[in-house]
C-alpha cells in the first residue's frame, strides 16, 4: 500500500533467525536485522548470517544488518551476503576519519575564468 509513496520500502525482521519468506510476494525493496545482540564470540554468527542473507536475497535486492559490534562481525555479514552493514564498530572508525566539506570547485573542476 505505500509503494507508491516511498522509493524504497524495507521491512524488519524481529531477529536474524526469522522465517522471512513468508513476506513473498509483498513486493520489498529489502530486509533489515538488528544485530546488536549477537556478541562477538558468537561462533554460529556466520551460518544465521548466510541463512538469513540468502532467504533475504530471495525476496529483495537490499539485506540489511545493523548494530554490528565488531570488525569481525561486519566482515560476517558482508562475507554472508548482506549488501548493507551498519553498527558502532563502522562509525567508530568513520568518526575518527572526520568530516571533509568540498567546494564545487574541487567537484566539478577548477573555476571559470
């Protein structure tokens, strides 16, 4: 119903272990999980992971994980199929490197004469 309202409609999933393939046919641009309650020893992270992005993939372009904890986990979600990572271990990383606001002379070439 708002498909026609929205560029893109996600829908998310209460947990990476859901059934998602019910949602076939709903006509979804993607999936989302929240990740931030799988810890970073978890060794049965990466098979939840290629299960969900594979069940996911079936239904929609875009997976989608977020609150991703660690480094190691990120890499599990990219290595699974998800299209998307999100979650502190990136913005940390991102934070550190700064903002960078560019002048549409350093986009589009040097300034007309």
């Amino acid at each position: 119903m708002i498909r026609p309202f929205a560029r893109a409609v996600l829908a998310r999933a209460p947990s990476e272990k859901s059934q998602v393939l019910r949602w076939a046919g709903c006509g979804l641009n993607g999936l989302s999980v929240d990740c931030s309650h799988i810890g970073t020893s978890d060794r049965a992270a990466f098979s939840r992971f290629s299960t969900f992005a594979r069940r996911a993939g079936a239904l929609a372009p875009a997976c989608v994980a977020y609150g991703l904890q660690s480094r190691g986990l990120i890499l599990a979600a990219w290595a699974a199929g998800f299209t998307h990572v999100a979650g502190p271990a990136i913005a940390t990383e991102a934070g550190a490197l700064g903002g960078v606001r560019l002048r549409p002379v350093d986009l589009w070439g040097r300034q007309a004469a």
